[in-house]
C-alpha cells in the first residue's frame, strides 16, 4: 500500500528552527509538496520537490531525497504565526496525491 | 475574492436529509476535486474529475455522488446524510498543463455536521 508519516505534533520556540520530517512509499513519484494549514483554514501551497536536494523560499526550506524517500521542511526564525498544520503530500506515478496526517506545530514564546 | 468559493460554509443537518455542497472556481483549472478532512486523518479524496465529461471515484466516494456542471462548477452531495460524515470538506482544483507542478488550490471549506 500506499503511505506517508510525518510526526503528529512538534513543539518549537519562537525565534528557533524546527525541522518537519516526512517519509513515504508510494507508487512511484511524480513530486512532493509542502502545505501548511492554520486551524480551521483551507491548506495553502508552501513547496515542491522532484529532484533530489533543497528548495529555499525565505524562512522556509525544503529537501528531498528520493532514494530514501524522504523529505523534510525547515522553518527558521520562528513566529507565533507558523504555529499552523505542516502537510506532507507525494503525487504517485497516476498523478493522485497521496497525503500525510499533517504535523501540528505549536510554537511557544 | 476567492479564487475557488464553496457554498455553504457551515451547514447543520439531520441524518437522511439530502445535502448538497457546491464548488466554483474561477481560475480555469480543468481538474477538480472533493476530498474530506477528519482530525488525525488528513485528507481524503472522495471524487475527482478531470474535464466536464470526466468523473471519478477517490479512495472514499461511497455515500457521495458529485455532479461536473461545467469546466468551472463541481456539486458533491450526499444523498442520505448520516452521523459518519460528519466532516470539513475541501473542494480543490489544479492544473498540469507543461510547466505547472500540479499543485491543489483549495476552496475556504464547508463544514458539515449530521445530527
């Protein structure tokens, strides 16, 4: 079968870094993306991964490493407004998105 | 406004009523979606479609019928709602067409509860 893990929940502190780990077996592998969600809120696009390395966009980082099928976002300098849903999604070799549980941030001043 | 808008937000309803949730969009995507959002569960797909005469079934679609008006428009509805479904709903479009990563661009959500 098809599956993605990513922890459930994190704690970070204001002002640090965290990093968000996924892990997925799939059939095969058209992309990886990042989404974040605040609570109640639809999610909203963050990142996406095809080749093997990282992906900068401001604080936030993403990496990916396809052998291993793994990947993983950074978030530095953190704010009380990252505190938000991190979802975790792998688009299969039938372009479907397969999606993570989502890990729950909590940042704390 | 939104890009992709859901109607309604927020419905309240009781078991074997009817309910339907609508979807339109205005950035042209061919490909829409309805996908399901449990707490712990993360994101379900229920139907998907990939042109107006194109309809399908996602991992969980029994209970649900959805409807493709037009390029633009995607109904899902529950036909006898029970407690189960009880749910935030996401209708979603995409595109990938060359160039495009095919990423989901999601409506604000319909939250539903069946009493």
């Amino acid at each position: 079968g098809q599956n993605i893990d990513q922890p459930t929940e994190m704690t970070a502190t204001e002002g640090a870094i965290v990093q968000i780990n996924c892990t997925y077996q799939t059939s095969g592998f058209n992309g990886l993306f990042w989404y974040q969600q605040h609570a109640g809120e639809a999610p909203t696009f963050l990142s996406y991964n095809v080749l093997d390395g990282l992906e900068e966009k401001g604080r936030f980082s993403s990496f990916l490493s396809r052998s291993k099928g793994y990947s993983y976002l950074l978030l530095k300098e953190l704010q009380m407004k990252d505190s938000a849903s991190y979802l975790c999604a792998v688009m299969d070799s039938n372009y479907q998105l397969i999606w993570g549980a989502g890990t729950k941030l909590i940042i704390k001043p | 406004d939104a890009d992709v808008t859901q109607t309604p937000r927020n419905r309240i309803t009781k078991t074997g009523k009817r309910i339907m949730l609508e979807c339109s969009q205005t950035k042209g995507h061919d490909r829409m979606y309805w996908y399901r959002q449990d707490p712990g569960l993360g994101l379900r797909l229920i139907y998907y479609s990939f042109d107006v005469k194109d309809i399908n079934k996602g991992e969980i679609s029994d209970g649900y019928s959805v409807s493709r008006q037009a390029q633009a428009k995607f109904s899902l509805s529950l036909e006898s709602a029970i407690p189960n479904q009880t749910a935030l709903y996401f209708c979603a479009t995409s595109d990938l067409r060359r160039g495009d990563t095919g990423e989901l661009f999601f409506g604000e959500g319909s939250r539903l509860t069946v009493l």
